[in-house]
C-alpha cells in the first residue's frame, strides 16, 4: 500500500505547553483511532526553534544559516503523520480527522520510498 505524508498547518505555539492539553488530547484520540494506518509521527516545536539553511554558490559552496522559518506565514508547519492507506481517497478521510484540519490545514501527499 502506498504511504502519504499528512502534514499539519495550525498556529504556530508550542504544543508541549500544559496550556494546549485538551488540543493534544484531540491528537491522542486521533492517534488511537488511526493506529492501523499509522506508520509514525510527531510534532515540531515552534518556528522560532528553525534555523533555515542555504548553500550559496550551489553545491560546495558557502554554507548560511538564518534562525527562524524559510517564510513566515499566519499558519506553520506544526507536525506531521505517515500514513499507509489503499489510495488518497482514504488518506483524506485519516487527514480530515486529525485536529489540525479543523483549525488550520492539513495537505496530503504521497511519499516517493526509495
């Protein structure tokens, strides 16, 4: 079966803060309802943790880092889940369940395994 990646858009906080522990509650049920098809996960620490790198010159050349996001937007990358489902129809159906989709955005897309 076919693996797709579900990556979640929500506020960008930091969910391991005791203030966000009925939203993580919501995850936990998903994660338990969604065990099946699950094949992992997790969530990423703020945006204000991200140190984006960038090689000038292309390969070899100067390596230069800046803190903070590649772009700074109203939602941000907060997590994501593999899912190993028949076909995207029922990898939207898992995606429509995890609690960011009601608040921010989850996109879905196949995941090429070498």
């Amino acid at each position: 079966m076919p693996t797709y990646v579900a990556l979640t858009y929500t506020r960008d906080v930091d969910w391991t803060s005791p203030e966000y522990g009925q939203e993580m509650k919501d995850y936990n049920e998903f994660g338990q309802a969604a065990a099946a098809v699950m094949r992992g996960g997790n969530a990423l620490y703020p945006t204000t943790t991200a140190t984006t790198v960038r090689v000038s010159g292309g390969k070899g050349g100067d390596i230069v880092t800046s803190d903070g996001p590649y772009t700074e937007t109203k939602e941000a990358l907060t997590g994501f889940y593999l899912l190993e489902c028949a076909d995207l129809d029922e990898a939207v159906k898992y995606a429509a369940q995890i609690p960011a989709a009601w608040d921010g955005a989850v996109e879905v897309r196949p995941v090429i395994e070498f």
